[in-house]
C-alpha cells in the first residue's frame, strides 16, 4: 500500500566536498552534523572511481560495480532519513565517461570524490525510520 506524510521545508543549505573524500560517507557526515533528521539531497560534480550498486530482487542482494576510471556525476539524487537512531543518506547517482556513457545506480562507499557541489534540504516533519521491509528485503520507511 502506498503511504505518505506530509513534511516542510526547513533549510536548504549548498556546499562543496572536499577533493579525494568518499562521496557517500561524507554526505552522511554533512548530515550527521548538520543535524538533519529529514531531507534531500542532490549534486553534480565529477568522481575519480565510482563503486555502484544494483540490487538484484531474486537473491535479495546488491551486487556492486567498481569503474575506476574518472566520471561526471550528471545527477546524484538521495534522501535523508533515519535508520538505526542515526542520519542516513540514501541516494541514486547517474555518471557519464569520457565518451559521453552513461551509468549508474544506488551510491555505495568507495565513490571517491573529484569535484562535487551539493544542495542539501532539510525537512521538518514525522520521523522516516527505516526498518526490514519483508516484500524486497531491503531498509525501507516504515511509514
Ligand atoms: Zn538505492
């Protein structure tokens, strides 16, 4: 069943990462720091390696993709909400190579950062937690 709540805009706030930092980790970092409970999140920028993720819905796992070569980040687009008491970012990036091709999926660690800009915008609102989700298997909101 589709579920929803209604949230409010809080704060938006814009900022750089540092060059060689691992983009995932320190999204959540921002986050963590910032205090943001509830938001979301989306840059562009450039990476020096990328590690990806696809989940594969038969055996209930993610099976993650390294290319260590430099890409674009064309669009990183994420949330943040709360999985066991702490901030946790969850985003989807789309990378493009050399050639102009394009690749992407659910952002793991090891995505190391060339150049990035990020717009964060945090929510005021209900508490988003992620908890087992026994349909996918995956850390859903439960809402
Ligand atoms: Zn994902």
């Amino acid at each position: 069943m589709t579920k929803f709540k209604a949230v409010t805009p809080k704060k938006i706030m814009m900022g750089k990462l540092s060059f060689g930092c691992d983009l995932l980790e320190e999204l959540t970092k921002v986050a963590t720091e910032s205090g943001i409970r509830l938001g979301r999140i989306e840059a562009i920028g450039a990476v020096q390696k990328a590690r990806i993720g696809f989940y594969n819905q038969k055996t209930r796992k993610y099976q993650f993709h390294l290319f260590d070569q430099p890409q674009e980040i064309v669009k990183l687009a994420g949330n943040i909400s709360m999985k066991d008491g702490k901030p946790f970012v969850h985003a989807h990036i789309t990378l493009a190579n050399k050639s102009g091709k394009s690749c992407g999926g659910h952002l793991a660690e090891g995505t190391i950062v060339f150049a990035c800009e990020f717009i964060l915008e945090a929510f005021e609102g209900p508490e988003f937690s992620r908890c087992l989700d026994e349909e996918t298997g995956l850390s859903l909101w439960s809402l």
